[in-house]
C-alpha cells in the first residue's frame, strides 16, 4: 500500500543552522501539508500547498519557514534559521483527488532538535 | 473559530474494560468533517475515521464504535473490550467546509494506558 515517507527521521541541529526536512506523498496525491507537534502536545498545522503553491499557512510559518515541491515528487520544508523552540515532530501530510475532504495520510514524522 | 476540545488528557483502564474518549467542537460552519487519528508510541499518526457534518449514523469498525451528535458537536469515540495495544494518544480533528485548503484543527490528544 502506497504512504507517505519522510526523511531523516531525526534530526539534531545547532540553533541558528538551517534544516531541509523531506518528504515523499503518495504519488497521485495532489493537496499536501507540514504540521508540527512540540512534545506532549496537540498537532498544529503549519502550512498547505497546491498547485505549487502555498494555499494557507498558519501563524506559526514564519519567514523562517520555506516550502518547495522541487522535482514533482518531492515535498521539503526548510527552517532557514533553526530556533531552540522549532524542536518538534514535524509531520508531511497529503491527500487524493477528488476532495480535501478525503483523509489525509500522515508521514511517520522527523523529530527534529535544535540543540 | 473552529476549535477541538478532548476535555480528558489521560484515561487507564484495566484489560477488557470499555473506554469511551470525549470529542467537543466548535465551527460555524454548516459542512465539515470529523476525523480520529491514533498515535502509538511510535509516533505515527494512524486515520481510523472520517465523518462529514451531514451523516450522523454512528459507526462500529470491530471493537471500535462512534457517536457522532450534532445537538451535542460532539463526536466520541469507544472502544469495545480494550486491549494493551489500543494504549495510544488519540486525537480528534476537525476539517472545516469553507477552508479552501482542508487543514486539520486537532484537540489536545487524550492518552489511553490499558493495564494487563
């Protein structure tokens, strides 16, 4: 069964480094997410993107943040300037045609932390 | 303002007992989506179901059952009999109508603990 894959599944960065977080989605998926869960906490939405381009995104996804859909199967979120409290599992999501209302399937996440 | 609440953040039961996991909303819209989602230990988050604003029928998938009321915008969740396996933080998501992009608004997550 096709899923979403995510790589590296953890990362640990120097505070102020940059960070590509990578992510693979289903193939004939066409609505694709980042969102975020410091520990012990609620998922978060960070940001969506369609038709290459950014759909919505949240408060959180600042400057700091890029998104890119480079080679048309990849799916990457860059944190330009890492801060201590972007550690997080970061989640790549992505949903079929036929409707946002459809599920979406989640990546198995990177863990990501800034030392 | 769309919102999710799971007013319990930590439920134990022994083996077998049933366990039912809150789920209030809150949106103003009139077309919507309900979603559950499991997170093992491992990490991942695992879909275990979809429900729009407009099928209220409650659902059994095996030991697991939904109650979706309208009245109430509540969408809870039991599980039948548990067992140590269903031992996860489970969340509850909301997908909003007149969002052009389909995010999820996720509550807080409530931790089950199944004892042997």
């Amino acid at each position: 069964e096709p899923e979403v894959t995510q790589t590296p599944s953890h990362q640990v960065t120097q505070m102020g480094q940059e960070v590509i977080l990578r992510c693979v989605p289903i193939s004939n998926h066409l609505y694709f997410y980042w969102y975020r869960q410091i520990l012990g906490q609620k998922v978060e939405f960070l940001v969506s993107f369609y038709n290459n381009e950014i759909s919505e995104k949240s408060e959180i996804f600042d400057d700091q943040f890029s998104v890119e859909r480079p080679d048309g199967s990849n799916f990457t979120l860059k944190i330009r300037s890492t801060k201590l409290e972007d550690s997080a599992m970061y989640f790549c999501a992505s949903t079929p045609p036929g409707g946002f209302y459809n599920e979406q399937f989640f990546g198995p996440g990177t863990r990501l932390t800034v030392l | 303002a769309q919102k999710v609440t799971q007013a319990q953040t930590e439920i134990s039961v022994v083996e077998k007992e049933d366990v039912t996991l809150d789920c209030v909303y809150e949106t103003r819209d009139t077309t919507y989506y309900l979603f559950w989602y499991k997170q093992p230990p491992s990490g991942e988050l695992v879909f275990l179901i979809r429900r729009n604003s407009f099928d209220e029928q409650n659902e059994i998938s095996g030991r697991y059952s939904w109650n979706f009321q309208k009245s109430t915008s509540s969408f809870n969740f039991t599980i039948t009999a548990s067992q140590v396996v269903d031992s996860a933080v489970y969340f509850c998501a909301l997908r909003v109508g007149s969002s052009n992009t389909g995010k999820l608004i996720f509550g807080q997550g409530t931790t089950l603990q199944v004892k042997p």
